[in-house]
C-alpha cells in the first residue's frame, strides 16, 4: 500500500513536472527573442500563454510511465556510464569528444530524454490540428535552442577543438560572432567567395526593359535557331531570381536557353521606401502582365511560354486570370513549380495564420511600410533550426570555423524586402481565406478572378519533402486549373528538388501516364495520383523540356541582338537591380 501511494505520489510529480515543462517550453516560445523573425511575423499567441492545456489521459500516463523508468535508469547509471545509443545517432553528439566526455555524454542523453517526453506532450495536448501544430513547432523550436551542445560549457566537441588550437577556435568564432552581427545574420557559407554576376547569375544576357518593379533580362542564343514561341520565367519576389541561374552547371535558365528556348527572365526589384505603398495589383498589373507584354513586343510572338516560381507561380497564375476576365490568352503554356494556387494545404507555415496575426499585418504595414527581407529569411530558416540555424551557431561561433562556399546558400542570405500593402493582401486573401481559387472571390486590377477561365495546358511540378509548399498544396493546382495538364513530383525539398540538373544524375523524379483524352482531370487528391505513378531516375528537367518542345511551336533563326528597335539593351544581365541588397 505505501508503495502504491509512493507511486502516485511520484507520478503526480512528473505529472506536475512534465507539464511545467511544456507550459515553459511554449512560453518561452510565444515571444522567442532568439529566434528573429518569429516576433516580426506576428506570430499569434501560442497555447500556453493563455489557458492552460489539457492532455489526452491515456496518453499521458503512458508518458509518465516511460518517463520514470527511463530518467530513472539516467540517474542510477550516472555520468560514468557514458551516453546512451541514441545521442550517439545525433548528429549533434556524434564525435568522439561526446563520447569520451562523461559530463557532455550524460547531458546529451539527459537533453534527449526530456526531448523526447516533451514532444510525446506535444502530441498528447488535446486540441484542434493547428492548436496541436502551434504547440509541437513551440516545442520543436524551445527544445533546438536548448541542445547542450549549443553551449561551449556542454559541448565538448568544441572544447576539445578550444584547447587543441589553443584558444585559437574560441578567438576566431568571437570574430565570426562580431562579422555576422555586422551584416546582420548567421553566415551560412563563405559569402566572400561569390559575386552576383561574377560567379553566380552568369549565363549571358542584357537587359532590356525596366520600371520601377523589374527588369527584363533577355539572354543570348546557345543555338543557331530557337523556338518561335519564347520562354519567359517569373521568379518568387521573395527571393532573387538566381536560384534559377547559380552556376552554368544547375543553371535552370542556362538548360533552357541550351534546349533551344529564347529565354526572358523578371529581375524583381529590391523594394525601398519608396516602393512602401505598393500593391499586389501593382506587382500584377505593372510587373507580370507588363513582362508579358514586352515579351511578346520583342519577339513578335503572338503568344509566349511563361513559368512561375513558388510566389512567382501565384503572382503568373493571378496574371493569367486577370488577362482571361479582359479576353486576353496571350501564354500558350504555363508551368508551375512548387506553387499555391489553391491554399487549403499550407504545411508549417499555416501555424503563422491566423484572423490576429493578419490584423497585426494590415494595421503594422497595410498602408505603407517594407516586410525587413531578413525577418523573412529567418523565419522560413527557424522552420528548420538544427539544420539552418543552430548548426551554423555551433559551427561559426563554439568552434570557430568558416561554413564552406555554398552557391545555394549564398542565396538564401541574399535576402529581399516586401512592400507591406502587398504581403499583408497576399496573407489575408491566399493563405487565411483561400479566394484565388474561389471563382468570382477577388477583384484584382479591375477584375473579377476566375482560374476556371486560365484554359492552356500546364506542367505541375511538387517537391515531395517540401515545407514550404507542401506537395498536396502544390497537387491542388490540378483541380483548379481546366486545361490539359501534366503533374510531376520531385524528391527533395522546395529548392533542392527544383535545382536538379540532369548531368548531376541525382534523386528521381514520378510520373503518371494519362490517355489524351483525360489529359484534362486528374485524380482528387495526391495520394489517388500516386498509386498510378511511376518513379524514373534522374532529373524531371528532361521530361519537363519534352513536355514544354511540344508547346514551343517551329523554330526559327536565333537572333542576333538583344531586344528590338523599340527596346534596345540597357545594361549586361544579371543587371543592377538582382545587386541591390536589403
């Protein structure tokens, strides 16, 4: 009887423990100064600063239970014992010096624990999904920051590297430390080595149009005759256009002009001040239609090719419908990748969304004001901590090294800023409210919108392991648009499954075969698609050119010059504009 009530006792200790624990865990969250970005985003008040939570009974016992046998056979092992097996299959504590240090070995297997058990609550709080989701991206974010190997005192990879150089790793990451304050973020690569326009962006091209919000780049023939119908590419305003041209070997833009393509390509502009009060009918109207026009003023083409780029697909689609409700089908063809068109499936990022967080936006900046690029580009880094954040923390700062020279992940620092009447319509009326895909829900440039009406065929590319734009929302596209349509998934993630050149021979791409006549309708959902696709090697480049030849109509003589006699190149590509930094 006294052992039952010693039980009890314990188990409402752990209880009371372990559910502190959480409530802290998502506090400290809820205003995460060390997370920039986070706060900037208008992150809604997350569970744990209000009511308290309640858990599903049966979980949490179970919980408990583990819980008590597994701290309690820590303890009675002690220090000496060394680390359990599974902090050996942490990256994190993979080194001999976790190994061989008792104190650091025992609090990795002790982090991991806790770890393990808050998480286990997370799952267990009883809630709706985004309650859920709010609480496990609380804890996933509280538990990466307080890693021990985050700490010099803990980490004894560090230490070890601290004596063997002799002070030298600690002298040099507090330079590291003092750099990156200074430019304002954690270095992810040498950012000394690159150069826009050096050794990245430099497939060869000139400029020959620009207003305040882009400039179109035209590029140089790579052969003797190009397609009549050209190509024209609308990259994420989110981000500059050179994750499509890094380097000539994953240069997308570079494949295309390869495969015969007469190429353009929208340079957004890095927003100012002055740029502060512009909207996202601005970005329509004078940026993607304008683009468009161009184009085909240049050419002579009576319709051209375009492909859009995650925002960049959002921005095109929202331009095609726009076009359609005036009559107007100047694309023959449109490709989408990794975009939203229909925002029902958001991923992580819907944790961000709410009625509040969106009223915060429109109140802060709705009439004017710029999105910082780099609250952005920590924020979409804090989605995945341990890989792009604490990682570098670690590595630049506890041991004093230089990240190497990474030509993606220059560009992931080069971040862009965002006028504030533009995101905060873009949040409210895609990711909270889902109207793009609602016929006759918005009004943009004068126009009722109607994606039923964006009749042409279109390529689909999703990314299977992408949390930006999760494969169900980049598959939803399907159901919105009616032409012929061709869906493609790619494994990786929303970047590294995107930039995949084919001479690489990496990863593998899926198929569906459909007969031409229900080349119109695909299956409902995904999960239907993939039970009739079929994996290939390599990349879906090749069967994207395929696809997009078919569309490309004759080909005729590669011109000689950039532009036309009504515009003439202003300046070589990559051009001012991609220079500007936030």
């Amino acid at each position: 009887m006294n052992s039952e009530a010693n039980w009890a006792q314990a188990a409402q200790q752990v209880q009371e423990t372990l559910r502190e624990g959480l409530q802290q865990a998502i506090s400290a969250m809820a205003g995460f100064g060390a997370a920039p970005g986070l706060a900037q985003l208008g992150m809604p008040e997350l569970p744990g600063t209000g009511p308290q939570l309640q858990f599903d009974p049966v979980k949490l016992l179970a919980i408990q239970q583990t819980y008590l046998q597994e701290v309690g056979a820590l303890w009675r092992s002690g220090p000496q014992s060394g680390a359990s097996p599974a902090a050996f299959a942490d990256r994190r504590f993979s080194s001999e010096a976790w190994h061989d240090n008792p104190v650091s070995n025992f609090s990795a297997s002790a982090y991991l624990l806790n770890a393990r058990t808050l998480m286990g609550l997370a799952e267990a709080v009883q809630g709706d999904e985004k309650t859920k989701a709010r609480v496990r991206f609380a804890v996933e974010q509280a538990m990466a920051a307080s890693a021990p190997s985050n700490f010099l005192a803990l980490n004894a990879e560090a230490q070890k590297k601290a004596i063997d150089t002799q002070g030298r790793s600690i002298a040099q990451g507090l330079q590291n430390l003092l750099n990156d304050i200074r430019q304002g973020h954690v270095s992810m690569t040498d950012e000394s080595v690159f150069e826009v326009g050096k050794n990245v962006a430099t497939t060869e091209g000139a400029v020959v149009f620009e207003n305040e919000f882009f400039q179109l780049i035209e590029y140089k023939p790579l052969t003797a005759k190009v397609h009549e119908r050209p190509l024209l590419l609308v990259p994420p305003c989110i981000n500059k256009f050179y994750i499509l041209d890094l380097q000539p070997g994953n240069s997308l833009i570079r494949y295309a002009v390869a495969q015969g393509h007469r190429t353009f390509v929208l340079s957004w502009r890095n927003p100012d001040q002055s740029m502060a009060d512009k909207t996202w009918d601005d970005y329509i109207e004078h940026a993607a239609i304008k683009a468009i026009e161009v184009t085909q003023e240049i050419t002579g083409a009576k319709t051209i090719n375009a492909l859009g780029f995650c925002v960049g697909g959002t921005i095109l689609g929202t331009a095609l419908a726009v076009l359609a409700a005036r009559g107007k089908k100047p694309v023959a063809s449109a490709t989408f990748l990794t975009s939203l068109l229909e925002f029902s499936d958001t991923g992580i990022l819907d944790i961000f969304i709410d009625e509040n967080s969106v009223k915060y936006r429109e109140n802060q900046m709705g009439r004017g004001g710029l999105l910082k690029g780099q609250d952005l580009a920590s924020t979409f880094s804090f989605l995945r901590p341990n890989d792009l954040v604490w990682n570098y923390v670690v590595g630049n700062y506890l041991k004093g090294e230089t990240p190497p020279p990474f030509d993606l992940l220059y560009w992931n620092s080069d971040s862009t800023n965002l006028p504030g009447p533009f995101y905060a319509w873009y949040l409210r009326n895609t990711y909270l409210k889902n109207k793009l895909a609602q016929p006759g829900a918005l009004t943009v440039c004068g126009e009722k919108l109607d994606l039923r009406k964006v009749d042409l065929p279109v390529y689909i590319y999703g990314s299977r392991e992408d949390h930006i734009v999760p494969i169900g929302g980049a598959y939803a596209s399907t159901q919105v648009l009616p032409g012929k349509k061709r869906f493609v998934m790619g494994a990786s993630g929303h970047i590294a499954g995107v930039i995949n050149p084919p001479a690489q021979n990496k990863r593998s791409y899926w198929t569906r075969t459909a007969r031409a006549a229900d080349a119109s309708k695909l299956p409902k959902s995904h999960a239907e698609w993939m039970q009739g696709a079929k994996e290939h090697p390599g990349s879906w480049w090749t069967d994207w050119s395929a696809w997009l030849k078919d569309h490309a109509g004759k080909q005729i003589a590669a011109p000689k010059s950039y532009g036309s006699r009504k515009y003439k190149a202003i300046e070589a590509a990559p051009g001012r504009y991609v220079k500007v930094r936030a």
